[in-house]
C-alpha cells in the first residue's frame, strides 16, 4: 500500500517524524475517518515508481495484488473490508501533501548516533538442537518445507 | 497492611530490614493474582512455582550474607514480547502460541542480574499493535478501576497488573504510545524511555525505529528503580546509545529547579475531554510547585504526526513480521498446495484482522 506514497517527497516525512508524538491507532479509527480527497496511485503496485495523482478509490485487484505480496491468504469478505478500511487510512496520511518542508533540515534520532561496526569474526552460535526447538517440522537436522517445485 | 498496597521503596525497605521475606511478598502478589486476575484478565502466563523458587533462592542469599541486586526479591510482571528462556512468549498472537524462546532479551537478563522476581506474563494487543487490549488473540483486559472500561493498549495487561497490585513493577514496550496510554488510563506511572536508552535485543519487534522498552510503578520512584536496571549500553541492539545511566532512583526526590517543562499548546485541542484537561493543567502546577519552569510551546507539525506514524510504523511492521513463514518457528498451516501457498496459509490463518490490516498497509 505504502508503495504508492513513494512519489512524496522524503524531506517532509522526515521533517515530521521528528515531532513524532502519534498514539497507537484508535481501534475504532478505520471506521470513523470519512473520506477527505480521492486519490490514489496511477502506477502499477510492482513497478514501485509511483506518481500520486487523484484518481478514484482502492480496487479489489489492488487489495489482492497486495496481499499477494504480504504473502497473506485472505478471503473475499476481508478483502471487501480491506479495501475499505485501507483505502480509508491512506486518504486520511494524504493530508501530509499539503505541508509546506522547503528549508527544512532532515532529522531522523533525537540523539547524534553513528553506524556501529563489529570486527568480523567467529563467534558461537545457538545449538543446532536449540535452533531446531519451536520449528514445525525438522529432520532433526533441518528445517523441512513442502517441495518448492512441483514436480513437471 | 497487606504487602500488594506498598510502593516499591516501601517493599525494599521490608526485604532490606528483613521484616519480609521474598517469599513472604511474592506470596502475597500470587495470591492477589490469583483473588484478582479472573476478572481482570492481565495476565497471560503466571508459572507460580517458578517465580517461589527464584524468591527462595534469593532469600537463601540474603540470609547468606550476600550481595543481591537493586530489585532483589521484588514480582516485576513482562509484557508478552520479550524473549526469555523457555517461557511461553506469544505476543498475543496465534501465530506464536506454543512458542517458547531459546534466549534472553537484554532486558530480562538484565531484571535477573538485578534480582528482580519474574512473576508473569501479561496481555497486549497482538504483536503490541493497537491501543486497547482488545486486539489479544486470547483474551481482554479489563481496567481494573472499571471493569466495563479498557485499560488502554497495547501493554494494557503490565498497567493493569500495576493498577490492580499484582505486582508492584512491570515491563511495557512503547510504540506510538503503547507504555504512556495504558498507563494513564490505569493511574500508574508509565514512561517511554528515549530511544536507545534500553537496549532491544530480544524484544519482539513491531517497529524497530520507534519500538522502546520501559517502565511501569505505582510511583515515580519505582519507575526510576526499574529503569536504572534495565538502561544502558548493549552491542547487541545497535541503535542502543553508549551512554552512562544516570542514578535515577537516585535523584528523584530533588526539586526540579532549573528544569524547564514544554507545555504544548497544539495538544490542548480540541477534541480534548474537559476532565483530561483539567488533570493534565492540575499535574503541571504540581510540577511548577516543585520548582520546574513550565513554558508553552508550539510544536505545529504535531497535527501531521499521526499520518507520519501511518507510514513510519506500517512499513516497518510489513518488514519485521515477514519473518513468520510457518518454517523456523510459529504456527504452520496443516493445508496448503506449494511451498508460497503455505506462507499464505500459514500466515492468513494465525494473524488477527490488526496485524493484517498494518502489513497490508506497509507492504
């Protein structure tokens, strides 16, 4: 879904994130929020070279190309709400194209850090047995998945 | 006077002075869980042998004349997203029902190096996603002040536990308002450390560049005694910031002249209830009256804040809970046609419409 926010510029995501001081979403918030503009991506999900322009809502292929991508296998009555409640929530983040970052320095910590570096070496590792412990299904030497290929 | 209503300092001052045992307080926390939690519902996991056998043993060294640690023989109750060896960790979800770690997160080895009594696992929203306690795939918390009321989310079980003194500390992890939310809905004390402060190694994640783990007392100076233990430095998150920790437990009786407290104007909006209002002004005169200068301030980004959170956390989620593929660990769906169809499966079948709708979103 986010895909199609890529065209947004990135300074003023980043000029906002530093106010950050956002409550974890109210349960009943999808339902509430009214739509303000329609829009939506005129590009398609895989390309990822977005332009926002306003277009009409979500569509049922987009909520299925998504999932696909999730890998999450939903049914027909949660891609309907889906594709309301998404189509909703990605409406009310377009408020971010009005707010005006020219001059605005890029902030991304609160606290100056650095990138950390280790040095490259051998260290021990979990067990093979402990690692093994909580999978589904093992060999007791590996992990075991159903064939990747089908047989042709 | 029943040991559950005591602060931490108070319980300390008993195990210090010998009046109480370890055994004597974790007793007491057990059985007020056991009087209380069926109607509250904060807890998810509560091994009652295990958490005696940690207080016996830490009253045999009292006894023993040997050091113990700054939480020594105290309950601290753990969100159910942090990784401890071989208890059931389940992040509210069924997706990781079953699932019993092979490691410790920093944060628990850290409570266990302190002492600390580790009395039970409590409720959240499904991997801490939502703000109501409502969104756990295994039950509801209920706000122990009103039971017909939420404790708030997503570590609402670690505030109710507080709140309903079965346990005198516990451990959230703070989001986009996860620790300071439930907190305030419970009338406990709650804080959400700066980022980096606490080491996230073992924590499972939702958003890694917002996610914080923290504090919940029933006091201030629970709070600052908990996050003594559990802040600094840990290579193994490496976001975690290399700075010494302040003596919080330390320090925070001192008035706070020279402190200088922001008091943001855009965040008495409306929509804001009278009462919640009148609390908030209420706790800034007692900060002023302790000798903080208080000053408005404007912060006019703020209003955009909750649509940058839509974008930041999603993303991020989308990203963090890709590793649920039903192969390493986690729920795996009994049929499926390929390998791709069992990721699908496997994760259609075990995340709630929450979690769902986020990665959807993120992806």
């Amino acid at each position: 879904m986010l895909a199609m926010l890529i065209g947004l510029p990135f300074t003023w995501i980043v000029a906002a994130f530093s106010n950050v001081n956002s409550p974890d979403w109210p349960s009943g918030f999808f339902l509430r929020r009214q739509s303000l503009s329609s829009i939506r991506s005129t590009a398609s999900l895989k390309s990822c070279t977005l332009v926002l322009t306003p277009m009409s809502p979500l569509t049922t292929d987009d909520i299925r190309k998504v999932a696909a991508l999730a890998r999450l296998k939903v049914s027909d009555d949660e891609i309907g709400r889906l594709k309301q409640q998404l189509g909703e929530i990605l409406q009310y983040v377009h408020r971010l194209d009005n707010v005006d970052t020219s001059g605005v320095e890029p902030m991304a910590h609160a606290v100056e850090v650095t990138n950390v570096f280790r040095a490259d070496e051998p260290r021990e590792s979990l067990p093979r047995e402990q690692a093994l412990a909580n999978a589904p299904q093992t060999d007791g030497r590996y992990f075991l998945v159903p064939p990747i290929l089908n047989d042709q | 006077m029943s040991l559950t209503t005591l602060t931490t300092g108070e319980l300390l001052d008993r195990l210090d002075r010998e009046e109480a045992t370890s055994t004597e307080v974790v007793t007491a926390y057990l059985d007020r869980i056991a009087a209380t939690d069926e109607q509250v519902g904060a807890f998810l996991h509560v091994d009652r042998e295990a958490a005696l056998q940690q207080a016996t043993e830490i009253d045999r060294r009292r006894a023993a004349g040997e050091n113990v640690g700054s939480l020594a023989g105290l309950p601290v109750a753990v969100k159910d997203n942090l990784c401890a060896t071989g208890t059931p960790t389940t992040c509210g979800s069924r997706m990781l029902e079953g699932f019993a770690p092979p490691y410790d997160a920093h944060v628990i080895a850290r409570l266990t190096q302190a002492d600390a009594v580790l009395i039970g696992r409590t409720n959240l929203d499904e991997f801490a996603m939502g703000s109501s306690c409502e969104n756990s795939a295994f039950q509801s918390t209920r706000n122990p002040w009103d039971l017909s009321r939420t404790p708030g989310g997503s570590s609402g079980g670690s505030a109710a536990a507080v709140a309903a003194q079965m346990a005198p500390l516990a451990i959230g992890s703070d989001t986009g308002g996860s620790i300071r939310q439930p907190a305030a809905f419970c009338g406990v004390v709650g804080l959400k450390p700066t980022y980096g402060r606490v080491s996230r190694y073992g924590l499972v994640a939702f958003a890694s560049s917002l996610d914080q783990i923290g504090p919940f007392a029933s006091d201030v100076s629970g709070a600052a005694l908990l996050l003594e233990a559990i802040a600094g430095h840990d290579a193994r998150d490496s976001t975690c910031i290399d700075r010494r920790v302040p003596a919080y437990s330390q320090t925070v009786d001192q008035p706070l002249d020279g402190l200088r407290v922001g008091i943001v104007k855009e965040h008495f909006a409306e929509g804001l209830d009278p009462q919640v209002e009148q609390a908030v002004r209420e706790a800034v005169d007692v900060y002023r009256s302790l000798g903080a200068e208080v000053k408005d301030v404007a912060l006019p980004h703020s209003q955009h804040s909750v649509a940058v959170y839509y974008i930041v956390a999603p993303s991020e989620a989308s990203s963090n809970l890709a590793r649920y593929d039903g192969v390493h660990y986690g729920h795996r769906a009994e049929s499926f046609d390929d390998l791709a169809d069992m990721y699908s499966v496997s994760r259609g079948e075990a995340f709630g419409d929450e979690v769902k709708r986020r990665i959807m979103l993120g992806t």
